[in-house]
C-alpha cells in the first residue's frame, strides 16, 4: 500500500465552547444573590439604596454599563466568572455551581417580624383583611 504523498496539514483550531444555556442562566442567577448580599450588607451598615449599582460594578471592576448588561443579557463568559468570583472571595467556579438559599435574608426577616407584629396587634377581623391582602398581592405576581 502507498500512502498519499500530499503533506499534512495541521486542523484549525476548534472555535471555544459556548457557553451552555444552563451555565448562563446559572451564573446571572448567582450574581444577582451575590448583588442582592452586597446591597443588603451595604444597607444595614447604613448606605441608602441609590448608587449601590455603581458601587457593586466598582467592586467587581466592570463599568456600570457592564453590569447593567450583565444583570440582563450579557452572557458571562468564563473569564469575567473567574473575576466576579475574586472580586467578591468566592471560590473558582462558584458562580458555575446551584446554590440552595441560605435562610431568610435579613429584609425577608424584618418583613416577617413586621408581618407578625401587625398579626398579634390586631383581632381576627384584622387578621382576615391581612391575609386577603396577602392573598390579593400574590394572586397580582402570578
């Protein structure tokens, strides 16, 4: 048998991988609890919600324009994980990982707390108008 004289070529590169679907919802839905954290830690020590956007997009060393984009449509690539992860002491990796809710956050406790001072402070008729209200504002969000 005689093999081909025509040289070999080496194969161009295959293109990166996309980023799958999943990982991009993933990784937007743990940025935005990593935004949610940062504006609650930054609230409770006293810093009024303007300008909380800019001061996150500071932290994790993008324009405010990127993490306006980011918290949209931007796709985060594996780089700009990698520097968010940094950016707010996470691990490699930990934007790419689901995470269960860690308990209530400090908001959702203080609403809570106000939700059962309003229930013990008032008679049944008042508890009634409460959870219509309740019930009316969840039925309006689905």
């Amino acid at each position: 048998m005689r093999q081909s004289a025509v040289p070999s070529r080496p194969l161009p590169a295959p293109p990166p991988p996309a980023v799958p679907e999943n990982t991009t919802l993933l990784r937007r839905q743990n940025v935005l609890t990593l935004f949610q954290r940062f504006a609650e830690e930054q609230m409770r020590h006293g810093s009024g919600p303007k300008g909380l956007e800019q001061l996150f997009a500071q932290t994790l060393q993008v324009s405010p324009s990127m993490w306006s984009q980011i918290k949209s449509s931007r796709p985060i690539g594996d780089k700009l994980a990698r520097q968010i992860e940094a950016a707010c002491a996470r691990p490699a990796g930990w934007l790419d990982e689901a995470h269960e809710p860690q308990g209530l956050t400090p908001s959702e406790l203080q609403f809570l707390q106000l939700a059962l001072a309003a229930w013990r402070a008032t008679n049944a008729d008042g508890r009634r108008q409460l959870r219509q209200q309740m019930k009316d504002i969840a039925a309006d969000e689905a």
